[in-house]
C-alpha cells in the first residue's frame, strides 16, 4: 500500500537536492533562486483540493478510488524527471520544475488518504510511519545518486564545455523517472480498496461534516461574510502591492502581496456564488478552508512552520554550504561542485534517519502521546538545522542531518495520522488536500521573503536561511503541544 512513496520520494529528492543546483548551473543568481520555486507550489493550490475532491468521488470495482490518480501522476512526473536535466534555458527549467511538482503532486496527494481510508485509527500511526519508511528509503538513494553515480561509476559531477549539466545530473533524472514509475505502478497493481458503501459502514467521524448540510439561508449568511472578508482582504493586498511598488523592492515580495489578492478574490467569488446558492465543489473547498475541524486549524499552524523551515532548506543548503563551509560561489569550481554532490550525501542522511526513526515513532507515541513525541522530534529537527551556522568542518554535518531526519519522519507521519482520526471518510482525500494548503504556502511565503530577508538584513549570506529554518521548526515544536489530538482522548477515555 505504501510502497509507490518510494518512487515518489525518489523523484521529491533529486528534484529538492539538484533543482536549484540546475538554477544555478543556468545562470540564476542567488536572490532568484526562491522566486524560480515559486509556480510549483502555487499549482499545488489549486491541484491538491481538487484531486482529493475528485479521488472521494471517484469508484471503480478494477481500479479503486484513489490509484487511478496514482498512475496519472506518476506518468507526467516520470516524463518530467527526463526532460529537466535537458532544460536549454532557465525558463524552460523553471517550467519543468512546475510540471514536475504539480505531476507529483497528483500522485502524492491520494496517497495520504489511501492510508487513512484503508486503516482503523488504531493503526494509522503505525501506516503512516511506513509511508515515512519508504520515502526515507527512495529519498536516501534519491539524495545520493548524483554522487553515487560520480565516485562510485565514473560519471562527471563537472560542467563539459557546451552542456550546463554535468553528466552525474543527467543519468541520476534519467534512473529516477523509471523507479518512480515503476515503484507507483507496483502500488496500482497489488494494493486494494475499499468500496463507498465498506467506508461508509465503519465511519468514525461523520459529526465532522460541519456546513455541509446547510441551506439556502445559512450559505446566504455565509456567502455574506466571505464577501466582506474578501473586500478586505484584497484591499490589503492590492494597497501592499501598490506600496511594494513605490519603495521599488525585490520582486519576489509581489508573491506575497499578490497572494494576498488573490486569497481575498478567491473568498469575493465563493461569497457570491453563495448568496446566489450556487454550491459547487469550488464554494465547497473554500467552505472547508473556513470551517476545518479544530484538530486540523491546530495543526495547520504545526505544519506551516515546519514546511517554512523544510523549504528553507532544501532552497538554500547547496548555496550556504557552498559558501560558507567550501568558500565557493563559482558554479564550475571543483569546490562548489564537491560541495553540492555532499548535499546530495546529507540530504541522503537525514532521510536514512527517517526512515529507521518511522519505526520508533509509534512505540515512543503510544507511550507519550502522538503530540509530544511530534513536539521532541521537532525540537531536534530545529537545532539540528540551526547547528549548520557554527560548523568548519563539513563532517559536523552528519550530526545536523540526524537532527534533522528525526523531525523529517514525525513531519511525514504524526500529523497524518493525527488529522485522519479527525476526518469523515467520505471526505478523506478532499480534507487531505485542502489540508496540503499549509505544506504549499509556507512554500510560497519562503519564495516571496527569504530572499528579500536575507539580501536586506544577512548581506546575501545563505547560511543565515538555515538559521531562520532553524527557529520556525522549534516555533513548530511549541505550536504542536496545543494540537487536539481526538484519538489520544478517546483511548484516554477508554482506559478511565
């Protein structure tokens, strides 16, 4: 069952470990590289509610509800992996790097609630901890292919005269494209579902539906509201974009003032819609943005700072431990080059750790509560991260990246399971999506201000990312402690 998330991590590690790299090898500067990110997340906006929303509607007794999108992905997103080492140009990179995402997206977005359909609550820490194996396991090889394919095969990790990628970056794409596949077709043709009427019949959660069964009255009411909120909302954006404009700033902050326009359109319309009782999946979604069960606002907040903190990351590592440990910023050094093949190694790492703590994580939450043991392995994600700033010799790293991959396997599996015993299973993939809103926008928020954070107030210092990712993950850790987490009280209520 979860045996596709091999693949698709596979394909999620070279794209977080190599892409900026690519950038880079294309002529980015630095204070571009965030904004280059920025369609990939911006198209998960829009695709993870509606694939989710689609998955809950779909059936088929062959193929299922969710693995039918499964496949689907996982053919656009293997084309993608073969055609971006091949990029010409920048821009045709930073379009690969939007098909990409967005086609893995597809894939990945049902996965989380195949686990949650498919699984009592009783076991979903448990399965989604074997999510976390698996991706840990793909993400390890994933991070340390280019390398691999350089020392252990002889290929190139240099720039030939006439090519802007060397050859270990093109082969590295190449393999990941085929293991994906085949990882997520292994997943289509041996795993199972359950029907609607089988889901139905041991639904936990149907006090959760909420707004769903209003009438034309109550969506006025709230169609009234949006319409207003939205006003406002757009004002504030369009007058921030219009300030942006006069101070003459970085452009990558229109991401943040035009998001927020857009956010505040998005309420206007669905107000609309409403007040004319034009219920539809897209007034729906946005319903389900406002009135999401109280578990899942909590962990929102959770998860938007540790997603600040991942994409801080994965968008500035190769650029800071370049820089500041190798003294490197020439993209066809020996040194900079040998750098960034490490990136690979430590990306590898601390997902390697991942995927051995998955199978720690549900003994140790059993035995102090899935929040708490989400809370301890944030807090070591955040030091870890924040250590990087003191290190010389490269080697200290390693010790970082562990902090960094226990973290990485809570991130992938407590709040999953957490927010699946809190969701109807009529609903499942539809919340899941809307729920990937808070991995998308801090995404976005990390594109519109790092870089203008950094070039302002660290001198284009990329170590100082890290940093920041350092504290919004122990910002997370906090945060994590006042999430409800439904099944802890209900097996607390059971014992008493």
């Amino acid at each position: 069952m979860s045996f596709g998330f091999l693949g698709i991590q596979f394909g999620f590690a070279l794209q977080n470990a190599n892409v900026s790299r690519i950038f880079q090898s294309l002529g980015a500067d630095i204070d571009d590289i965030p904004i280059l990110w920025v369609a990939a997340p911006a198209t998960g906006l829009i695709i993870q509610p509606i694939v989710g929303y689609l998955s809950d509607k779909t059936w088929s007794p062959k193929w299922g509800r969710r693995r039918p999108f499964f496949l689907l992905g996982a053919i656009f997103a293997s084309a993608a992996l073969f055609i971006m080492p091949n990029s010409p140009t920048l821009w045709i990179a930073a379009g690969m790097l939007w098909i990409m995402d967005a086609s893995i997206n597809i894939t990945m977005e049902p996965f989380r609630a195949f686990v949650g359909d498919n699984l009592p609550s009783s076991q979903r820490t448990r399965g989604f901890a074997m999510q976390s194996f698996f991706i840990g396991v793909g993400a390890v090889v994933g991070s340390a292919l280019p390398w691999m394919l350089s020392n252990w095969f002889g290929f190139s990790n240099l720039q030939v005269e006439g090519e802007s990628i060397p050859d270990n970056i093109y082969w590295s794409f190449y393999i990941g494209g085929i293991i994906f596949f085949l990882a997520v077709l292994w997943t289509v043709l041996r795993s199972k579902e359950y029907s609607p009427e089988e889901l139905e019949s041991f639904n936990e959660n149907e006090e959760e539906e909420y707004h769903h069964s209003l009438g034309a009255k109550e969506h006025r009411s709230i169609g009234k509201k949006q319409m207003r909120r939205g006003l406002v909302i757009a004002a504030i954006g369009f007058a921030l974009s219009l300030w942006l404009l006069s101070q003459n700033l970085q452009k990558e902050l229109y991401i943040f003032s035009v998001g927020i326009v857009i956010a505040g359109l998005l309420a206007l319309v669905s107000g609309i819609l409403q007040m004319q009782y034009k219920i539809g999946a897209f007034t729906t979604i946005v319903n389900d943005f406002q009135f999401m069960p109280k578990t899942m606002k909590q962990l929102s907040l959770v998860q938007f700072f540790s997603w600040f903190a991942l994409f801080s990351m994965w968008i500035y590592t190769t650029a800071a431990v370049t820089s500041h440990i190798y003294g490197a910023t020439d993209t066809s050094s020996q040194a900079y080059n040998d750098g960034a093949d490490m990136v690979g190694i430590w990306f590898g790492l601390y997902n390697g750790v991942a995927a051995l703590v998955a199978f720690l994580i549900p003994p140790v939450a059993d035995r102090i509560g899935r929040k708490t043991t989400h809370a301890l392995c944030l807090s070591l994600g955040g030091i870890g991260l924040g250590s990087v700033y003191f290190i010389e010799d490269p080697s200290w790293i390693y010790l970082s990246m562990v902090g960094v991959g226990i973290a990485w396997a809570s991130i992938l599996s407590v709040p999953y399971a957490m927010l699946a015993g809190a969701l109807p299973s009529s609903k499942m993939g539809y919340y899941m999506g809307v729920f990937n809103f808070f991995i998308v926008i801090p995404q976005l928020v990390a594109a519109a201000l790092l870089g203008f954070i950094i070039s302002k107030f660290f001198g284009g210092m990329a170590i100082y990312a890290l940093v920041v990712g350092g504290v919004s993950m122990l910002v997370a850790a906090l945060l994590s402690l006042r999430v409800e987490d439904k099944d802890d009280v209900l097996v607390q209520e059971s014992e008493t």
